[in-house]
C-alpha cells in the first residue's frame, strides 16, 4: 500500500511518499519509493514514484521511466519528455494490461513525476501525474495517488492554499501529511525522506534521520491543539463579549509561540547546511583530486 503526494508552491515542488510495501497478503518490506535521477551532463534532474496494487509491475514502470525514458535526454525539452513517457505507457499496456481477460484484475498504473531543470535551463518544474496511458501536467495546488490519497487530498485541501504556499510551509505539510496518514491508515508506512525542487534553484532533500524532520513531526500535536482552539473560538457564539476578547488574546498568543518554534527549526536546520556547505569547501580545496562523491560527510 502506498501514499505518494505531490504539491506546489511559489517557491517550488514537493514529493513525499511512505515507505512501506506489502509482497503477497502478509510481507511487508521497507523501501525506498521516490527514484531520482540526473543523467551526466544532462541540464535536468528527475523523480519518480508510482502507486499500483502490484508491487512487481510498480519496480518495473519505476525502472523502464528511468533508465529507458529519462536516461535518453540530455537537454530539458519537457514536450519531448511528455510525449516519451506517454509511448512508453502504451507500449507498457499494450503487453501487460490490454491482453488480460480479467480487466478486473488488471493492475491500475500511477506515477506522481518531477521534472527539475537546472537554473541555467530558465524554465520552472514541472509536476506530472500519469493514470493508465494518460499523462497530465498537475495544475492543481496538490495531487495525490495510492491507498491513503483520499485521506491525504481531505488533509491537504485544508492545508495547502491556491496561491502556494512557501519553502518552509511546504516542507511542514509535507512532514505532517505523512505522520497523519501514516497513523490513520492501515498499511500505509512512516515517511520517508522529502524531496524539495525549487523553482531555479538546487534539489533539496529532508531526510527521514534529520534533526529538522524529527522536530517539524514533533509539532504535529500542538498544531492540532492549536488548530481546534481556532474552530472553537470561531464557532462558539455563545461566549460573551469579555471571554471572547480573552480567548482572542490567548489564542493569538498560542499561534506566535508555534510560528516561533517552527522559526527555529528552519532557522538551526539553514545554519547546519551552511555549516556543511563550508566544511565541504574546505574539504574541496584540500582534496582538489577528490571527487564529490567521495566526499566523507
């Protein structure tokens, strides 16, 4: 079972999924369900995650969109990416699904897709959402796919504005959505990893592990505190004039002290990244024949 969801803002695009896959009735299995990649010298990096009840077909589509489909471009030329993903779903259905007698029991196909070019690109990401052969730019402030995808649109259509929101209030949505699905679902794993792609800028990653992931998670129980305090004070017509001014004043006081805690949070986590940013530097300049990869931190 899979929860994988996708959302925009102004300041870029959010991929978060779950991490756990049931084999057969009875094995589950952690993993991984967010592939991304970047060909050498391609101006363009890629993510791709797919929702489907066999497991088997699931690594299979990853897999042929990667390496026999993404693999191919060097120049981000998103029309051309469309229409190659868009064949290489036919020829996928035409060999696995169309022949099935049982349509029934046919396996449903949907992949949530980034396309990320670089800053020198001058072109913004692209979020596609495919369903069977039909592959479809999300103009939608959010999309979602798998089992927990209805309760993750409820869960996002109150948190996600039309305009989009911002860096730190994607990130936070997406850590929240995956802890309140993860918890009301069966099936449906802890998250994992966040993948942020920011619109001309770099690929970012909130790892599951990180210190700023934890503390965002964390927070979930005072937002929602905070939260039915609101619904409370907005619908409680029968409080007079004088408690009403107090509760305004109590709860106003209640939302500073969480956007100051969540302040924090991005505030150490943007200094620990300049801190490695700098170590890495250094590093670089007194390794000058190491490659990044073997960078040790």
């Amino acid at each position: 079972m899979t929860l994988v969801a996708g959302f925009t803002g102004r300041d870029g695009i959010v991929l978060c999924a779950d991490n756990e896959s049931l084999y057969g009735d009875y094995s589950k299995k952690r993993v991984e369900k967010i592939k991304w990649g970047r060909k050498n010298r391609a101006d363009f990096s890629y993510a791709i995650a797919a929702a489907t009840d066999s497991e088997e077909y699931v690594q299979m589509v990853e897999s042929d969109l990667q390496f026999g489909v993404m693999e191919r471009f060097e120049v981000y030329e998103p029309e051309k990416i469309h229409e190659a993903i868009k064949r290489y779903l036919h020829e996928f259905h035409l060999q696995h699904v169309w022949p099935r007698t049982d349509s029934a029991a046919a396996p449903r196909i949907h992949t949530l897709i980034v396309l990320h070019p670089d800053s020198s690109a001058r072109a913004y990401p692209l979020l596609l959402h495919t369903t069977e052969t039909a592959v479809n730019i999300v103009h939608d402030p959010y999309c979602c796919i798998g089992v927990g995808a209805h309760l993750a649109n409820f869960i996002l259509g109150r948190l996600v504005p039309n305009h989009g929101g911002r860096k730190a209030h994607l990130l936070s949505t997406a850590v929240y959505l995956l802890k309140q699905v993860h918890e009301n679902i069966t099936g449906i794993g802890p998250g994992t990893d966040v993948y942020y792609f920011e619109n001309k800028g770099p690929m970012e990653i909130l790892r599951e592990d990180s210190e700023q992931f934890k503390a965002i998670r964390d927070r979930s129980e005072p937002l929602d505190q905070a939260w039915g305090n609101i619904f409370e004070f907005m619908t409680d017509v029968s409080a007079s004039h004088w408690d009403e001014e107090e509760n305004f004043i109590e709860l106003s006081q209640e939302i500073k002290e969480q956007r100051s805690a969540m302040r924090e949070i991005f505030r150490k986590a943007q200094e620990q990244q300049e801190q490695t940013k700098n170590k890495m530097e250094e590093y670089r300049r007194a390794h000058p024949k190491m490659g990044t990869d073997d960078i040790p931190f």
